[in-house]
C-alpha cells in the first residue's frame, strides 16, 4: 500500500470522526430538547392535575352537603357562609362559581346578580357535566362569564372544573377560580432544574464522547504510523528484492552469453544500440529506461532452450528453429514475475515481429508493434548480421547498412530504420567497426 493511499485513507478516517463529533453533538442537543420540553409539558400537566385534585376534594368535602337534596341541586342559605368560611382558610381560592347541569349559574361568590344567567358553556365544562370527570386549566378569564373574576387583576389564575354528584348521576359542576402565582413559580422552578438537569447531562455525554473520540482518534493515528513505517519497510524491503532479482536475471543473462562465445557481449551492444535509437526519436526517460533493460534482457527466454540447439554449428533445422523462436514468448514470462520489469513485457515478446506482419510470436505488423520492440529488434538484427556465427561471417559495415536499407517497411519499421542511419550519420553510435559513418554516408549515397 503506498504512502499517499495511507494518508487518505487517514484523512478519511479523520473526516468520519469529525462527521460523526458534529452529527452526535447535533442529536445529542436535539434529544437534550426534546426530552426537556416533554419533562416540562409533564411538569405543567402534574401541577395541574395535583390542583384538580386539591381544589376537588375541597369542594366536594365543604359544598357537597350544602348543594343536594334528595338527590336534586339545591342552594342552601348557608352556603355563602360557608363558602366565606372557607375561603379566609383557603387565600388562594379567590372565587365560586356552582353550575346546573343546563349551563345555568346557579350560584357564583362573585357579584350574584349573575345568578340565574346562562352563558355559553366552555368546553372543559360541557365536559365535566358530559363525562363526570374534573378538568383543569391555566385560565385567560377573557369570556363574558370571567368578567367578574378578570377584575380581581391576577395574573395566573388556574380554573378547576369538578362534577357535583347525585349517587351515579351529574348533577351539576363547581367552577373554582384560584391564585396559580405559586404553582406557576413552582413549574418555573421545576423547568430551571429539568433544563439545568439535562444540558448537565447533555454535557457529560459530551465530555465522555468526545474522550471516546480523541482515543479512538491517537489510537487510529498511532495505529497508521505503525502501519506507515510497516509499509516504507516492506517498500524498502521489495525494492531490495527487485533489485536483487534483477541481478539475478542479470547473471542469468550472462550465463545465457558464456554459452555461445560467438554472442559474449551481445546483450550490451544491442541495448547500447536500442538507446542511441530511442533518443535520436526523443522517447522520454521512462521509454529510455524500458529501453536500456529490455535491451540487457531482450534474450533471456533462451535459458529455456537446449544447450545443443543454442551452440549448434551449423544452422538449424525448421523443428530447432521454432524452439529458438519460442524464446521471446519464454523471456517476456521471466520477466514478467517481476514488478520492475512488468514494462518491457511487450518489447521483449515482440522484438522479433516484422513491420510485413511476418514476425513471430503473434504476426503483428506496422503500427500494431510497440515502438520500443521494433527498436530492440532493429538493434538485435543489425549486431547478429555484423557479428561472426558458426553457420555465417560477419557482414562488412556496407552490407549490413544494404541490409537495414532494403528491410525498411518489410522486416524494419520505417522510421526505426531512419532513427539508426541518423545515429551512424551523426556519429553518436561507436560500434567498433572500422569507420562507420564513411560507410554509412557510401551507402545513403
């Protein structure tokens, strides 16, 4: 794994943490909200069901026995003394009012001329009269009905509705209208401490997550530079290997050369010649170097020919010659194995296919051979015919040049062929064989 995908994989890693920071403190903040205003709406009903519960018992217990009879709602004379009564032992009750079950007034503590007077009945007292159960509320007293408590100037006032019963039978409701100050003070407290409770703890969820993440985050980083010092080793330790492989095929190589004396340093003169080819065509480094080695090992393949058919003196039989042409095929698998040399796979394949499409292994032709195997082929061709072989002498300087000359466009690429007469013009290539660019200008002319 190389460096830079280790670093972002890293920073992927980093980014998700990041993500996941902002996205936890954002649903942690949304649940902090949610479960704040559910613990305060929860907060508000209880007050409001414990006054029911208070204000209903009240009235039961003080009015009941003052309002029936004979299972019918009757208002008594001492009623308003005991409502009076009761109402200097209870300041926060601040007003009566009694209900029939028609929605008449039967009887209120305040201004009784609106005894008698039927007003459009509220919801919450339809039902209670409805459903026999008591209701509760934080009152706006903004009704017609309310007129005589609104003068009172409270702020709060909570109104609790409670059935008046005969046996199994609603006969009736009281209207109770009380101070809520207290009870309103008493939510504002509960909602500081609820709110207070929760950003607390809302912010200790925060400080042991963000703990989690920080160790999660030196653990990841810790854990890739050990895994970034891991891979520079195994790095250092391929390249080693590579290295040492090419000097092993390099020794291969040259035990393929000590074979047959008549080829000894063949190898280097055809990547001598391969380069000065390639930068007369200006290839770049790269192409310069697969160049350089494909030259070095365009050979290599033959380890896997006999030794009888490689030092034959004499020239081969058509059975011998296909297994000499099976050596391109044999190299560009050797080579293969290895990483560096995965490049000059094709130019060793097909240093032997010719532009007429009559080469070996695969018969390409023209524009279909790469460039850099027409090069290493062109460069083996023209150290074989100038070098001395058992089964034929060396061609002069002259002869050789005819050679290329006439295979251009049959078995040399054209501008190969052009890249090398160029080179010899120039006197670039020194290639030990009396004076090259006098023969090569004798020839072109």
């Amino acid at each position: 794994m190389s460096h830079g995908t280790l670093t972002q994989r890293v920073a992927r890693s980093l980014t998700l943490l990041r993500v996941f920071v902002v996205t936890s403190a954002v649903l942690l903040a949304l649940a902090a909200l949610i479960l704040g205003t559910i613990l305060t709406h929860q907060l508000r009903t209880q007050a409001l069901d414990d006054a029911k519960a208070d204000l209903t018992q009240y009235t039961n217990g003080v009015l009941s026995s003052a309002l029936l009879r004979d299972s019918k709602l009757v208002i008594r004379r001492q009623l308003p003394e005991l409502v009076e009564r009761d109402l200097a032992a209870r300041p926060d009750i601040v007003s009566v009012k009694v209900w029939r079950a028609d929605g008449v007034l039967a009887w209120t503590s305040l201004e009784p001329e609106r005894i008698g007077m039927q007003f459009e009945a509220g919801h919450h007292l339809s039902e209670v009269i409805d459903t026999g159960e008591a209701a509760a509320e934080f009152e706006s007293l903004d009704g017609a009905e309310d007129a005589a408590e609104a003068k009172l100037g409270f702020d709060h006032i909570i109104e609790v509705y409670a059935p008046i019963r005969a046996g199994r039978r609603v006969v009736g409701a009281y209207e109770v209208y009380a101070n809520s100050a207290s009870i309103q003070a008493s939510i504002a407290s509960g909602k500081r401490v609820i709110w207070m409770a929760t950003l607390a703890v809302l912010a200790v969820v925060w400080a042991l997550l963000m703990v989690l993440v920080r160790g999660a985050s030196v653990t990841l980083t810790g854990q890739t530079d050990k895994l970034r010092a891991r891979s520079r080793q195994l790095m250092d330790s391929y390249a080693r290997l590579e290295e040492n492989t090419v000097e092993a095929i390099e020794m291969l190589n040259a035990t393929v050369e000590a074979k047959d004396p008549y080829t000894a340093g063949h190898s280097r003169r055809v990547q001598e010649i391969a380069l000065a080819i390639g930068r007369q065509l200006g290839l770049d480094q790269a192409r310069l170097e697969a160049l350089r080695l494909a030259g070095l090992f365009h050979d290599i393949g033959k380890l896997a020919v006999p030794d009888a058919i490689l030092t034959k003196p004499a020239r081969l039989s058509t059975d011998e010659f296909a297994l000499i042409q099976q050596h391109s095929e044999a190299g560009a698998r050797i080579v293969g194995k290895l990483g560096r040399l995965r490049d000059i796979v094709p130019i060793i394949r097909h240093h032997h296919e010719r532009w007429d499409g009559g080469g070996y292994p695969d018969r390409l032709a023209a524009g279909s051979i790469p460039l850099e195997a027409a090069i290493v082929g062109l460069a083996d061709a023209w150290d074989a015919m100038t070098t001395d072989r058992p089964y034929h002498r060396a061609l002069t300087v002259q002869e050789a040049l005819a050679e290329v000359r006439s295979g251009r466009g049959a078995q040399f690429a054209p501008e190969v062929v052009d890249a090398f007469l160029a080179t010899l013009m120039r006197g670039t290539l020194e290639l030990d064989r009396g004076d090259v660019r006098d023969a090569t200008l004798s020839a072109v002319g």
